[in-house]
C-alpha cells in the first residue's frame, strides 16, 4: 500500500510542478505561487517515505512520468481560444 501512497504522491507533485512551471512563463504569479506550496508539501510527504525505503524511488519516479503526461496532455487539449474579431486577417 505505501508503494501505492509514494506513486500517487509522485503523481500529484509532478502535476502541480508543470502546472508551477506553466503559470510562471505565463505570467500568474498568484497560482505559481500557490502550485509552490503544493511542491513543497507533496515534496516533504515524499522525503520521509524515500528516508524509510530507498525502494519507494521506483514507483516514485513512475509517477513522476505520470504526473509530467498527465498535466501535459490536459494542457494540450484545452480548445484555443480564437481571436477578437478585429485582430481576424480577413479583413
């Protein structure tokens, strides 16, 4: 079950870190600053498993792929939004 616990852990830290990363290039400071304290929370739970068991590095760094995709993926399917109608080029 704690392999379980350090993947789904390992899963949301890298999700809110690309989020983190997103938010910074983007220019939102509010949510880049609250995606860190989720950073640091999810990164401290993780440091005391890894302390118990080196092994909890392998699902680890499994979630760590997952969380990465998962928040890419979600971030690639977002409909673009279309453009004011004076800044079309058909004009």
């Amino acid at each position: 079950m704690s392999y379980v616990l350090v993947f789904l852990l390992m899963v949301a830290l890298d999700f809110v870190w690309a989020m983190y990363t997103q938010r910074v290039v983007s220019g939102t400071p509010n949510q880049a600053a609250c995606a860190s304290v989720g950073i640091v929370i999810f990164s401290a739970l993780l440091t005391l498993f890894y302390v118990t068991n080196p092994l909890f590095i392998l699902p680890a760094a499994l979630g760590a792929y997952v969380g990465t995709f998962v928040q890419m993926e979600m971030r690639l399917e977002r409909p673009k939004q279309s453009k004011p109608v004076c800044f079309h080029d058909d004009f």
